[in-house]
C-alpha cells in the first residue's frame, strides 16, 4: 500500500504525501518521533537521552538565572536599608529601640 493511499484510506491527520519532483511524505514531527521509535529502540533511546541532556541544561539555566536574582535582591535590599539609615531615622530623631517604626511605616527619604 502507498502513503498516498493509506492516507486516503484512513483519512490521516499530519500526513501529507506528495507525488512528482520535490515530492514525499511529510508528516507532523509528533508522528515522525514515535513512527521512528517504533522503527528503531537505538532510536528511541537516543530520543530520551537528547531530551535528558536538554532538562538539565534547561534547569542549570533557570538555577543560573535564580542565583542571580537571588544575590540582586540580598544587595538592594542592604542598599533600601542603608537608606532608610542614613535619610529617614536622623531627621525623626528616634530611639534606637523603636528604629522598627520606620520601616512598617514605608516613609520616603
């Protein structure tokens, strides 16, 4: 049985086969994975593996990026408090036991 017919027997979705120069079956990169996993198990292990290798990549990125975002924050946030130091508690004149106050207030330097 051809592709062409096989199509037009089962009414195939994500097939195309195309017949003369330039022509021959198509088909969705779904369909070509598992049709070649079901070929070949070298295949289908080096499908596993590749998309293994990609994972991990793919987290050390997003690990990375975390990192990163994590040490920006620690040092605005030294940078906000600094601030709120040297602006805010000498012009209120505070006691050091209430400093705190200054911080739930969210008051602007």
């Amino acid at each position: 049985m051809t592709p062409k017919k096989w199509i037009d027997a089962t009414n195939a979705i994500g097939i195309i086969s195309k017949s003369g120069r330039y022509g021959g079956t198509y088909a969705h990169k779904d369909l070509a994975f598992e049709f070649g996993a079901w070929i070949s198990p070298m295949f289908k292990l080096l499908l596993i593996k590749e998309y293994q290798r990609l994972k991990e990549i793919e987290s050390s990125q997003y690990n990375l990026e975390w990192n990163v975002k994590r040490i920006l924050t620690k040092t605005n946030y030294q940078i906000h408090t600094d601030a709120v130091k040297d602006c805010i508690l000498p012009d209120k004149n505070y006691d050091k036991d209430r400093e705190w106050l200054v911080y739930a207030e969210e008051l602007i330097c």
